[in-house]
C-alpha cells in the first residue's frame, strides 16, 4: 500500500510540473511589444518572462510568468539619466535602481496584451537616504501590441 502512495504522489509531482510548464508555452508572449513609444523586448523560457526596454539613458527590465493567457510582470528602472527624467533626486538613485516600481497584469487577447498598470510612489527621508513609504496607486489599463 506505502508502494502505491508513493507513486500516485511522484504521478502527481510529475504531472505538475508538465501543467506547469505547457500553461506558459501555450500562451507564446515573446517577441516585441509595443506600449506606446515604448517597444518591450520579451524572452519566454515555458512559463518565465524576462524583457527589457531599452531608452538613450537606461533601461527598464521586465520579470514575470505566464500561465494560461495571463501574465504578470514587473518593471524595474536603470541608470542614473532614466531614474533622473522619472524624477528621482540623486541622492535616493542607489536606493532605487533595480527596485520593481511598477506591476502589469494582462490578458492575451486577440494578440494584444490587454490589462492593467499599477504603480509605485515612494517617499524618501534623505539624511541618510531611505525610502519611508511606500504607496500604491490606482491600477491604469494598458494594452500592449505586437511590433
């Protein structure tokens, strides 16, 4: 009887793992994207998303998984001239380079990545540098295109 629990149990670890990994090949999201004037370049390995979008003054990386039409990412910013232009002091850059400051949830439908944005603001005290707070905002619609 121990015999056959035991191979139910690696009978069901085994095939977990198979729906995992098929959940995310049978929603294929790699390639470009574009999000307005952004063109996000995604990397799928099964159900792992990785992306960057490149700008003149850093770059974004993208994170996530997908599962069966839907994917959640997240959005981290680097360099010092991007972390400038979206408004951070100098002072606080260390603090936030490479921190997810923004998290997508979409839908693929009908080719398009269709769903929401919800963002980051962070408040910082600055003697030392260190994020007090941080709050979430109302989550935007966003769909992306494929390039």
């Amino acid at each position: 009887m121990d015999d056959v629990v035991f191979y139910l149990l690696i009978f069901a670890g085994a095939l977990a793992v198979l729906i995992v990994v098929f959940a995310g090949v049978l929603t294929p999201v790699a390639g470009k994207w574009r999000d307005g004037n952004r063109v996000i370049e995604l990397r799928q390995i099964a159900f792992w998303v990785t992306g960057r979008c490149e700008h003149s003054d850093g770059f974004e990386d993208f994170s996530g998984l997908v599962f069966f039409g839907r994917m959640r990412l997240h959005r981290s910013p680097h360099g010092d001239g991007l972390l400038s232009r979206l408004g951070y002091d100098p002072r606080v850059f260390d603090l936030v380079e490479g921190l997810p400051l923004a998290y997508f949830d979409f839908y693929l439908t009908e080719g398009d990545l269709v769903g929401t944005i919800e963002r980051e603001r962070l408040r910082f005290s600055y003697s030392p540098p260190q994020i007090e707070s941080i709050v979430m905002l109302d989550k935007v619609d966003r769909t992306w295109r494929r390039d």
